[in-house]
C-alpha cells in the first residue's frame, strides 16, 4: 500500500545578502531586465514531491524538489516551486523598483531560491510550450504537440492515499516509466510533459529509479499566479526540440571556454583559473541524467 506524503518544504537562500549585495544586484537585473511579466489566476494547483537523481554515476545521491501543475481551461503551467518564488519575487521587484526610484530612494533586493528545474511548461488545448534559460543566459523556447504519448492501460488498480488508481506505462524520452492515474480526477495533465491519461497522475516513475513524481496538495479557487517566463516574450528564441537539447548540452561542456573567449570572465592568476575550469566541467559532467534522454 503506498500513502500520500505531504512534505514540509524549506525554503534554501542561495546566497548571503550582506556579503553578496553586488552579486544579487547583478543577478536581478539579468533575471528581469527583457522579460515579459504577467498575472494570471488558475482553477487549480496541484503539487509534486520530485525525487531525482542528477548524476547516473552517483546513484546514493538523491534529491528532492516540489514543483506545481497550474491547471486551468485556456492555459495550465508546470513549473518547480521555487521557481514560482523568484518569479514572484522578480514580479514584487519590479514594481518596487519603479516606485522607490519615482521617489528618489532606496531598496534592498531579497535572495532568490536554488531550483534544479529553471524552466516553465505551458500548455494550451493543442501544444506545450518549454521555456528554459540556458547557461548563456538566453531563453529558448521549443514547442511540442500535446497528447502524442502511447500509454499502455493496463487492468491493475492500487488505492494511493485518498484515490482509486490505474496502472498506466509508457515510453517517453528514451525511458520506460510507470504510473498510477485516477479517473476521480478529470485533469489530463501533469507533472511535467505528461498527458493524455483519462485522469490525474497521482504517482509516476522511471525503470531506473532516476525520476518520480508524487502528488502532495491539491488547492482549487481563484489562485493568483504572477510570471516572469511569458509566451509573450520577444526575446524568446526559438528551436526545435533536437537542437535545444545539442545547445543546452554544449553550452554547459563549454560555457567556461566561451566565456573566457569573449572576455567575460579574468582571473588573477593561473591557478585561480584552472580551479574554475576544472570546477565547470566537474558541474557539466556531474549533470548526466536528464528526465529526457535524447
């Protein structure tokens, strides 16, 4: 019998604002400078205990992250938790900003949250829309169609906390992935790509134990949701899915090499060189394990 967890979530600063002030000036000003910001009310949230491993080498290291399944009739979003806070958090900025310098004064920009899920999916009735910012800093953007996927429904049922579930499988992003769905729920969406199911996810896993999405919290009324990834953002560039996933992987094996190419990184010395070097590609090969393989 499997029981639905609610976990208590934390909430991670990445950084100290007294010692790091210019560095989060910086950051902000990347973050919502050219953006397009928007506000919109959903019908639903649903919640997702994300448990991950990042390194298909390092097996013993696990982690976890709650994301959230936006849901209603024109438009639904899936994104991490975290990432809803900055977005927010940029959102509140912004207008803060405006005001304080209308007035002549000044503001102290908060700390934004670590999330290892920095994009945002959008879905209309016929697409999903992936916005990622990448290690160059641009945002892409590629579009899917919706409810492409080929489940295999299968007889078995299992109660999952309060739902009466269905054994679905799948074969999606180069893994093989199981999941239990409930019909009590007509939502045909969610976690992450995932659709076309006659109901809910509650629960999905790959073959590998690498990825698994739970369901936590459900929450229905008028919920206020403030963006700053938007569909209408002109500076979204957009590729296809192929060459998102060849530049997303390039740019992590390279970004260090690039970037002292154009002069955007000095060190003072060698050492101090080679120790960030070494440290890029340390981060590039330690993130092996995507939830799509391509």
């Amino acid at each position: 019998m499997r029981g639905m967890r609610f976990i208590k979530r934390s909430d991670i600063k990445c950084f100290d604002m007294r010692c790091k002030l210019l560095f989060i000036l910086f950051f902000s000003s990347l973050y919502i400078m050219g953006f397009s910001q928007e506000k919109r009310y959903f019908d639903t949230k649903i919640e997702y205990e994300v448990t991950f491993i990042p390194d298909s080498a390092q097996k013993e290291n696990v982690m976890r992250e709650q994301a959230e399944l936006l849901y209603s009739d024109s438009l639904s979003v899936f994104r991490s938790v975290r990432k809803g806070k900055n977005d927010s958090i940029s959102y509140s900025i912004e207008n803060v900003r405006k005001r304080v310098s209308e007035e002549g004064g000044e503001m102290e920009y908060p700390s934004f949250f670590k999330t290892h899920f920095p994009y945002t999916l959008f879905f209309d009735s016929a697409h999903i829309y992936h916005i990622e910012q990448l290690e160059d800093f641009n945002k892409y953007i590629y579009i899917e169609n919706l409810n492409q996927m080929d489940w295999d429904i299968k007889e078995e049922t299992e109660s999952i906390g309060e739902f009466q579930c269905q054994k679905a499988e799948l074969n999606y992003g180069g893994r093989s992935w199981e999941a239990w769905f409930t019909t009590e729920l007509p939502i045909f969406l969610g976690p992450y790509k995932f659709s076309g199911l006659p109901g809910l996810i509650v629960s999905i896993e790959d073959s590998t134990n690498s990825w698994k999405f739970e369901l936590t919290k459900i929450e229905e009324g008028e919920i206020p949701v403030f963006f700053v990834d938007s569909l209408l953002d002109k500076e979204l560039k957009k590729v296809n899915k192929d060459d998102f996933f060849k530049k997303k992987r390039y740019l992590l094996d390279n970004i260090f090499e690039i970037n002292l190419a154009a002069g955007k990184v000095r060190y003072p010395n060698e050492k101090a060189k080679k120790r960030a070097r070494d440290s890029a590609k340390e981060k590039a090969l330690k993130d092996n394990n995507w939830i799509e393989l391509l």
